[in-house]
C-alpha cells in the first residue's frame, strides 16, 4: 500500500482547483484584474486577521450554532483559503498556519470517539454529524493540496495516516447508510473521500468516492427515520449515481433549489477536480453535461433578487450570493462554454474564487465580456429521466417589476419534499405576492431548537394546506406518506410562453387524493388596461366521490376591503385538527351569493385583489398561522381561503391583480381598485372551459382552455350563449 | 367698500412667496442653479401634461379618495404651480390655464350648495369639509397673485364677487365654529381667508386672518363632537391666536409631529407672505420666533430617515419629504438665520419650491454652503408657556445605526391627542423595535371608511394600553376622557444627554389615574461589552390602592426564546373587555420564579432581548393586536406584557438589547444572545432605587436614581450589602 502510495507522489501540486499553470498566471497578473486583487485582498486581510487571532482547536461538544461547531467550521473555510494564499501570495506564513492546524487535528483525531450529541443517524468526530465531517475533509483537502509541497514526506505521511484516511474510511466504510445512498448528505460524503484521495493520489479512495461501496451491509427495504428506503434494489451510489439521480435531464434537482445550492459545492469542486486531475472522466460531459446545465437551472429558480424559490425545505432569503454559488458560477463560466451571462451574476457576487476559474471570470469581466443573464419563461422536467413532472416558471413583465409565477407539478423530492402538488407562488420583483411558506427552520440559530429542523416543519410547512393548492378534506396529499407519495409524480400537461401577453402553465394530478383528478391552468395575462399582467387560476377537480375541496392563498399584507359579508369571530379556534389544519386559526368567514367573491389587501405600498367566481355555498375564509404553535416557531402571516363541501366534480377560477400604489408621504394613492368587474365561467364540461372576464371599463375577454388535447395544431370549437367559438390549440383568448 | 379695494390694486404682484424682485433674479439665474433647475423642469412636465390632459372641474360629490375630491385638490395645486411657472418662465399659457380654471370655478361657485357629504360639522363647497375649501383658497390665492396682472380689472372684480370673497366669507362668517377657533383647521381658514384678503387688498380680509371674528355666536360651554371645549373664556382667535397657543416656546407643536407638517404650510406660507407684505408685522420675531424655531422642532422630531415619529394621530411613513416640509424648509432658510444645515435637508428632499426662498436653498446648496443637519439628544417643551411637560429625544450612536429613543410626558395634544402618559418608542435607524402604533386610519384610501378615522382608532389607537407605558385596572388615563385630560399634563423630573454613554430622560404623572402617582427613567446606557447602548427602563408607581398594573411593550418580528415557562392557549380570547384591552388576544401566558424573565425575539435580521425584573407573582403575558376587529382595521402586531396584580407601591425594572444579526445567505448569526446575565433591584425606597447588572461576562454595574431630587449639585448616599454608594447629581452609574 505504501509503496502504491509513494509511487504515485510524483503528482503535480496544487491540481484540484488550482493547477501549477493557474498558479503561474494568476501571479504574473496581480494587480491588473479588479474583481480578483479585491477579492484576494479581502480574503487576505480575512486571513491576516485569523492567524493573528490564533488556532483554535477545540474538543468537538456543540450541535450547530454552538461555539465548538461554529470554530470548526469556520476553521476549514479559513484552511481552505489560507491555502489559496499561499499558492498565490507565496508567502510562507499561510503554510505555516495551515500546517499548524492540521497537526493540531491529527493529534486529536486519534482518540477522539464520536461526536457526544447524539441526534443524528451518522454522527461525526469534529461535528454532531458526519456530513460536517466531510465538510470539513473536502474544504481541507483542497487546504492540503495547497500546501502539499510545502510539508515534508513525513510530516505528509503522519497526516495521511493519522488523520485523513483514518477521516475518510470513517466517512465511508464506517458510515455506510450515511455514504452508500442517493442523498445529498452522500455526496458530500463522496466527495469528501474522492478530493482527499486525489491529492493523496490514492487510487482506492477515488473509486469509493466516484462508485460507492460494494459492500455496506443496508438490508434491503431498510428505511431511515422519515420512512424512506435507504436503498432501493439494484441502487448504485457513489458520486455518479448521485450525479445520475436527483438531477433531471434539464438539470433540476429533485430536492429544490436551497438543497441544489447546499448540494452545488460538493459537485462542482470535484467535477473540477477531476477535470484537472482525470480528463479522461470527462465529468462535465456526463450525462449530457448535467451539472454544468444544473448550475444554469439553478440560476433560473430564483426572484429577480437572485433569491431562490423556497420549494420544499428551503430557507428563504439563500440566493445566488451564497459562497457556493460564487464558486460554481466561476467553475460553469470556466469549465462550460465560456457563458458571458454568468459574468454578470459573478459582477453582482462582486467576488470570485482565488482559483483558475475565479481568475478566468475575473479577467474576462476586465475584458468587457459579461452580458445579462437573462432569465425567461422556462419549464424543467423532474425525474432521472425528465418523465416525473417538474417545475413552470412564468415571467411576465410588470409596469414597475417582473411579476414571476413558479408552479410545481414535480415527484416527491426525496426527504426533503413538501406535500404541495400542483401548488404555486407568485413574486412581483423580490416580493413574495402569493408566498410558499418555506420550511420551519431557522438554520444554525441556536435559540430555535439548535436550528435544525422543527417539529413544524412535519405538522405544518411539508402539509398540503401550507401551499396555494387544493386540500381535500383536510387532508394532505398521499396521507403526508412519504413512501406513497415518492412513488408518483405530477404530469405536465402544457406550458407555452411563446406568446409574453399570454403565458400558461398547467398540470395534472391524479395520485395525490385517490379517485381525484386535479387540473390546474396558471396564466399570466397582460392586456392594455391593467396596470400589470394579472393571474388567471383555473383547478378543474373530478372525483369519483364527493369531498371537501380548499383553496388556500397565502398573502402577505392587510386586507382592505371584501365584497361580501363576513364574521369574524370572539373567540379563535383552530380551523381543524390535523394535517397542518390545526395550525391556522380561522379569523372569518363568509359567503358570496352573488357569483364573484373579491378581496383586496394592501402590502408594501402595494394593492392586490382577489376575484374569484364562486357559488353561494363556498365559505370564504379567512385564516391566520399561528395555532397549536407552543414555541412560536410559526410566522402568524394570513390566509384566504375558498371552501366548497359536498363537491364531486368542480372548478375554482380566480383572478389576481397586482395594482395601484400608496405614497404615506404624499398621502396620494393611485390605482387603489380592482379592474375586474366580473369573472364567469361561461362554459364547462369534461373537454373545456370557457372563462369571460369582463372590466370595469367594460372590456370583454373570454379565455378558452381544453382540458383533454394539448396539442398545439388541433382545432377547438365551442358554442356560448349560441355563438360559435373557434381556436387552434389548447387555449385562446377572445377580445 | 369698492373704492377701498380699487385705491389699493397699486400694489405690485407676485407679492406672497414670488416678488417682482425675486423674479427677476430667478429669472436672470435660469440654467445655472441646479436644484432650482430641475425642480423647474419636472414642475413643467408635469403642469404641461396637466395643460393637455385639459381642465376638469367636476361637481362637487365625493368624500377624500373619491373622485371629484382628488380632481379638486389636483386642481388647486396645479393652478398654484402653473401660477408660479407663468412667473418665472413667462409663457401665458400657464396664466391661461389659470384663468380658464378660475373662471370654471367662477361659472360654479354662486349656485353650489353645501357639499352632499354630510359627516363634518363644518361642511364646505367643493369639498366635504370648509377645511379641505381652506387649503384650495390657500393654493389659489397663490395662483391668482401670480396671474394678477395678467387679468384685467373687470375679470378680477368677477373673480373677486363671485368666487374669493363670498368663499372667504363662507369660510368665515358662515362657520364660525370651523374658523374662529384654536385648531389646525381653523389656522387653514385663518391664513386662506388672510391670504386671499392680501392679494386682494383687502384690509378687512386680512384683518379677519390675523385675529378672527370679533362675534362668532359660539355659546359658553359649547363643545365639539369629541367633548372639547370649542373656546375657552377670554380666548383669542386668528392666526396669532393659533401661534401663540399650540406651540411651546420650543417650537413644540401640542398635537404632535404629524399635525404640525401638516399645520406647518398654512404657517409658513402665510408668515412669508405677511414678511413680503406687511414687514411691520415682524411675524417671524413673534412669539420669540417660535414659527422658524417650530421647523427645526419638527425636524427633530424624526427618526434617522427623516419619518415623524408617530406621536398622537399620526400616520406612520409621513416625513420630512413631505411637500408641506420642502416648503417651510426652504422659507426657514430664507427668512430665518440662513441655518445651512437645512440645506442638506433640501438635498435630500431633492426640490426646492419654486418661489424667492427655494431659489435661495438651490442657490446655497450650488454654492456649497450646505453642511449636515445634526439631530441631538434634546427635551421639548409642551404648553404655550412650556410649562406643561414635553417630548424627550435620546439619540446614541450604535453599531451600525443611531438608537433613538421618544418619550412622550406632555399634555394632551387636543383632540387628536392619545392617552399615552409616560409612554416611549425606540429606534435602530429607521426601523421600529419598540413601536408606537400610531393611528387606525387609511389616510385618503377609500376602501377604510373614505380615508377617515376609523371606529378603532378611538376604541385602540388612543386608549392607554396600545402604548408601552403602565396601564392601571385595564383602564386609560383620565378614563380616556378629553376634557379631563385636556386638564392635565405630566412634569418632566429630567433630562440629561451630557453624558453621551448616559442619556437619561425621567418623568412624573400624577393625574392619569388618581391616587396613582408614576415616575418613570428611561437611559441609553452604553457599555464596551455591549453591541448597542441598551435601554434601561424603570418604572415606580406609588398608590393609595391596590391595582393591577400592565406593562406592555410592542415589538416586531417573531420570539425566539423566553427563559421561562409558558402556555400557549388552544382557543385564543380577548385579554379583556373594553379600553383597548377588547383588542387583545392572549397569545401565551406564563411567569417566572427565579427573578428575571427574559424574552428574545428577531425581526429585520436583528436580535433583540427584554430582560425584566420580575417576581414570581407577575404574569408574563404575550399578546396579538387584533381581536373585535371586524373590519380588519387593525395591524396584527405582537406585544409582550408584565402585569402586576394586587400592587400598590411596586417597580417595572426592565433592560433591552438590540444586538446581533443573522445572514440568511451565509446562514450565520452572531451575537445571537443578550449580554445581560442579571438585572436586580438592590436597592429601593421612597427616594432611591439602585440597580445591578451583571453581564455574561461577569461584568457588574450599578445604576443609582434619586426620585426625589434632581438637583445636578446635591449629593445622594445610600447603603448596598453594608457598602456605602455616595454621588452627585440625581443619578450615577457605577461600574
Ligand atoms: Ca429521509
Ligand atoms: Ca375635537
Ligand atoms: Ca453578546
Ligand atoms: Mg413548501
Ligand atoms: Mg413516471
Ligand atoms: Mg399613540
Ligand atoms: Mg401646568
């Protein structure tokens, strides 16, 4: 084995994401290229400022948040940069503070036993898990890998020996359940084992990161505590198994965008890495340039702040100027196709990686290169193989921001996926208008139950009711089953953006509450007299028995005015028992027997109403989040909700207008009312519907929609109030 | 009476804010004074876009919000800024727009009944109320002084018959319980009929301005719908009337900041115009200069972005870039000491009004004479005499914004006054920590009530205990009776902001509820181991009864810790019945045996902690506005409430901290935790209190407060666990 090991120390160093070559340039331009010298002179005074401070290395005791956890993981980033410094600067004292660091975390590693918080399934040594862990090992393998001709043959192999691969066998063969799945905990696992291995040129490390273990003992149908199988039968793993997985063709990423960008790092550092160091993989181009796409996709599925849409476990407020998204724009530019738009999103970093492709993005933004990114109207496929549903993105341009719908019609999204079929959230600009509620979680945040995830996360934010989507007596989809529900997908049935005034969405729905069909149509609609395109919201629901359906909107703001009288009660109760019912309180209720129920509410100087064609039956409701919350971990932010009981077949058609303006220091407001005079439903059957909106300046539109024939050359005809109505395609709309 | 007005048209025009002096040099100045320039430029755009839309001068029919009452306000203001552009750019279409306009009003006003709308008790013509006809003839008289020479004699005696004079009569003479009393509104009737009356000529006009109606029919005793006296014996009325009596000999304003911007353009314009008419008046030495010295009151009276802070009714989001502030900001420049820290006032405002004195702002601000307007630490008189308590300001410098704290210990501040005694608000910037709700009203937005005070904002906004001060037996001071509490005021004991690391504010009330005396000390207490000065806050009550005492402090954001126990109810009721309390809901309960309770919460991505010295008798009550609001009036804001039930002689002592921020991007939050380990009384009698505070790190200090006498030169002793404390002046803090 040493002899395997020595043989190969002939490797050049650095060659992860800084190469001798990359090395030679970067020094021969310092100075020249902007973004770079700031960023490098920022992470130097950083760097400056910890080796003055010293080396902390403390025996691990804390859960996240915590001082023990905290050091150690500020700790590799620091490693990792010092080593950039040094290959950079060329200035001994960054070795040196490296170095020290290591050998304090070899003389521990030794004797330290397992992380004493217990809460995870695969505890760590440094950290309460081992995903911390091998954090920690890909960060410092690269800090390593910087300092490796630094170090002596003994100071490398006492190292080797005592702290990494004992790491790495930890990581993996230690940890089985933790390395050898479809997970993002695993790949990071992967990649941990992989970039110390190929620093240490160790050939066996490598191919346990990039195939996994053959051997790991997990019993077929074992499940991990959210009752998912660990394994399914004939399930590779390793690094490529988990690049095949849980990315579509399109490069989405079945668990979301805030794990995508958890998940970006670890990807792109060793894709990076193996392109520098194994060009014979090519990486890049597997499974048709997946990750490089993924990067793309990722930049796609955010506001027009750079925020990413809070889908399934997402904390809301991550965005594309995370430390991860810095480092995979540089690495997509550099190991891509050279995408100018990416220079853009790297200007608005306003900082780069100290490695080849941060200089490369760096130098070609001094050269002029960036362009706008621009981000358009796009649907991505979810599935290995693209076939399980996915995501629509609608952008439509509004009189002062964009207005950007996000409908999810996508498969489960493994652990960490909401209950939330067909549902959506609308943005005007960086403001959430129709909000997905995100996770109940305040990451890192001690207070909050160590800020790992909450018990409400379970009851409330994975519900079905947490989401703008139909709830069916009060339940959620697939029972809130995580087994059931990871076995089905949404269907796309449409998405067609070709025309910017007249943008759609659609999908269907036929697992979520068995015996239940469910088809939802979102479009935006621009037309002359209203300020900003407006939503039209079409839910045509079949069943074979009759239920209670909900339509729940999430807003933010306070409600202004409603066409229709309501009571709200003296005393608040909870709206339900269970599913995340239990955690709205109803607030107040009323009906409408007059065909159009409208509310108006007022938000950040701005006016939205809500004008949905309803029977005299359907209760509107009012709700607030807050019930049954004993910690207040909930945000208490409001709800409108559409109830109709005792329905088999039926339709919920809503319109939502974005409007109007209120200045509290002129005092003036402009546009305060709602355009819409009235909204019916001027056809139904099983083929089609037929929608007549009419203004207040009296202005007739009629939207026309099949439900059963997407195709874009068919021809449609429906007969209204015994005129002939005709339209090629799935849908039309008639001035 | 014909002959008078005839021998006096010699007199030049412009004359109120343009002079014929003034336009010359504007005029000779065109092109080369930035500020004036632009404002020029947009004011053109704006009026020239008006000239082509055409006029529209509708009958009379709406309540504000409405249709003909916005037409009608546009109306007035573009006539005064088109009067203004025929001035300075000589193009008689702007005099003819004028003129048209005029002369529509002209062809209506004669056969125009009261306004249709009837809910004020001083009804107007084209508008609701004769206040809002007010502030048209306070516009126009501007625009008919500017087109003066334009018209020809007989089109001025049709202007001045039919239109000006019986408008200003009906204003007047008609409604002399609008205009002959002490009340913003009247001061907008004073200076419309003073301001038509100096255009005019009209000694008589002007006469009636200055000091009202000598016969005004208003019976002794005669109240208004609020239960005010509409005037008190002896009382004087007219515009010097409505100088001398809301404002202190400070400048303070009695009925808040909100109202006084509103107050201050009737003053000011009417104050420049009687300077450029009538200088033997001296109406800017009157009163020891209290009109120029009330602008930088006001101005002061903002928080670090320049929004009023929302004492009494007052709308939140109001500041000082209102157009009522552009004007006087730039007339106190002119007419006052030439204070050139106002003129960085205007380059933030970002205008300058078009007339001598906003030619003057621009002109200094090219001439780089503008320096920072610096807002101190500074107590504010309240009472004509200043005698009758006031506003205290604590301003200290944090680690990144100015903490600011407001306490209010002043009169009543007529009848839009709140029931708010020893009440305080805080400030990190421009951001709200502890809240001062403001007013229950939509200002202009139809959809609340017409834009009019709404049911809650008597019911909530005034009562007591929507404020952060002590409320007794659940009811308001004075019972929330005005003209009991018109009666009283509370005393400051004294203010100290010498110190910079030690600001005090201290205050005494003894007729809010009686046989309760309360003395409450507020400090901004800066410390090197505190992120922000902390707010120090100690409350003694002495009774002749036992009481329950409330103490409520209104926050934002969501709680993230307590160190105590409590319960969250599964049905959420009222707190209570009826003075606010019937707005309450109860959100969770509990208490504290071990001596201090402490709540943290987050909001704005900062932390903030309430530490309070407590007993294990004290219910610590969490609260969310909201309850019996059946119109969804009210703002949901959360509250925190100690209450002490069966006191008599008791202290609230309670210390918070803004501290800490959380990065949703890098997901790392740093100092997550308050500082303060403990806060005890250690010492407490009828003259003294002494409090300990021990930080986290150990750190101990003692704050010693003599209630009794606030002389800076007498020295205080008192004895702690055997060891002697001895200071000077009424308070020391010893570390
Ligand atoms: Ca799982
Ligand atoms: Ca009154
Ligand atoms: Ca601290
Ligand atoms: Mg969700
Ligand atoms: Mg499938
Ligand atoms: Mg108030
Ligand atoms: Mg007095």
């Amino acid at each position: 084995f040493i002899l395997i090991f020595q043989c190969y120390t002939a490797q050049e160093h650095p060659s992860l994401i800084l190469t001798t070559k990359g090395v030679a340039e970067i020094r021969a331009n310092l100075g020249r290229i902007p973004l770079f010298d700031e960023t490098l002179a920022s992470t130097k005074s950083q760097i400056d400022a910890e080796i003055l401070n010293g080396i902390e290395v403390p025996i691990p005791k804390d859960y996240s948040g915590g001082y023990t956890h905290e050091r150690h993981k500020k700790n590799f980033l620091m490693m990792q940069k010092a080593g950039l410094l040094y290959q950079i600067l060329n200035e001994e004292k960054y070795a040196k503070y490296v170095k020290e660091m290591l050998f304090q975390y070899e003389k521990m590693y030794p004797t330290l036993p397992l992380h004493p918080q217990t809460r995870s399934y695969a505890r760590g040594k440094f950290f309460w898990q081992a995903l911390n862990d091998s954090n920690w090992l890909v960060y410092t393998a690269q800090a390593y890998d910087c300092i490796y001709n630094y170090l002596t043959v003994s100071e490398r192999k006492t190292l080797e020996s005592n702290l990494f691969r004992p790491l790495a066998d930890f990581i993996s063969l230690e940890n089985p359940k933790f390395y050898n799945r479809i997970h993002n905990h695993s790949t990071w696992g992967n990649v941990a084992v992989g970039m110390i291995g190929l620093v240490m040129n160790d050939k066996k490390l490598v191919e346990r990161a990039l195939y996994g273990m053959k051997k790991d003992g997990i019993k077929e149908g074992e499940k991990d505590n959210d009752g998912g199988l660990l394994k399914k039968p004939g399930q590779k793993a390793g690094f490529f198994a988990n690049v095949d997985e849980p990315f579509s063709p399109d490069g989405y990423f079945t668990e979301g965008p805030y794990y995508q960008r958890y998940a970006m790092y670890p990807y792109m550092v060793f894709a990076e890495a193996l392109q520098n160091t194994r060009p014979d993989l090519k990486v890049f181009e597997y499974k048709n340039g997946v990750l490089l796409k993924s990067l793309i996709t990722l930049l796609n599925l955010t506001d027009t702040e750079g925020k990413f849409f809070p889908l399934n476990d997402g904390q809301k407020g991550m965005s594309y100027y995370s430390r991860e998204l810095v480092f995979s724009v540089d690495a997509a530019y550099l190991f891509g196709e050279k995408n100018t738009g990416l220079l853009s999103i790297a200007e608005k970093q306003s900082e780069v990686t100290l490695d080849n492709a941060g200089f490369a993005v760096a130098k070609a933004i001094q050269e002029g290169k960036a362009t706008s990114f621009i981000k358009k109207s796009v649907a991505y496929s979810d599935g290995i193989k693209g076939d399980q549903g996915g995501v629509g993105i609608l952008r439509s341009k509004g009189s002062t921001e964009e207005i950007t719908l996000v409908m999810k019609y996508a498969a489960q999204g493994g652990s960490h996926g909401h209950y939330d079929k067909l549902s959506f959230s609308l943005y005007e600009g960086g403001n959430e208008i129709l909000q997905d509620y995100g996770l109940a979680r305040f990451v890192n945040i001690q207070q909050k139950g160590g800020g790992n995830y909450l018990k409400e996360n379970k009851t409330w934010a994975k519900q079905t009711i947490a989401h703008n989507t139909i709830v069916q007596n009060e339940s959620s989809n697939f029972e809130a089953d995580y087994e059931t529900g990871d076995q089905f997908h949404s269907d796309k049935y449409l998405f067609d953006a070709n025309n910017p005034n007249l943008q759609i969405v659609s999908a269907k729905e036929s697992n979520a509450f068995p015996g239940t069909e469910m088809h939802r149509v979102l479009a935006l609609i621009k037309e002359d007299d209203f300020e900003n395109p407006f939503l039209l919201d079409i839910i045509k629901i079949k069943s074979k028995t009759s239920n209670q359906y909900d339509l729940p909107y999430y807003y933010f703001g306070q409600i202004m005015s409603a066409n229709f009288k309501y009571e709200t009660p003296n005393i608040l109760s909870p709206l339900g028992t269970k599913n995340g019912y239990e955690h709205l309180w109803k607030i107040g209720e009323g009906s409408q027997p007059e065909g159009n129920a409208k509310v108006s509410w007022f938000n950040n100087d701005r006016f939205i109403s809500l004008t949905s064609a309803v029977s005299k039956d359907d209760q509107l409701i009012f709700t607030k989040i807050g019930a049954n919350d004993p910690d207040f971990n909930l945000r208490n932010d409001p709800g409108f909700m559409i109830r109709k009981t005792n329905a088999k077949d039926t339709y919920f058609v809503t319109a939502l207008e974005i409007h109007g303006h209120y200045n509290p220091v002129t005092e003036i407001g402009n546009n305060t009312f709602s355009n819409i005079k009235k909204l019916d439903i001027v056809y139904q059957d099983d083929q089609y519907i037929g929608i007549k909106i009419m203004t207040v300046g009296g202005d007739l539109s009629i939207f026309l929609f099949s439900f059963q024939d997407a195709d874009k050359n068919s021809t449609h005809n429906v007969s209204i109030d015994g005129k002939i109505y005709s339209w090629n395609g799935a849908f039309t709309l008639i001035k």
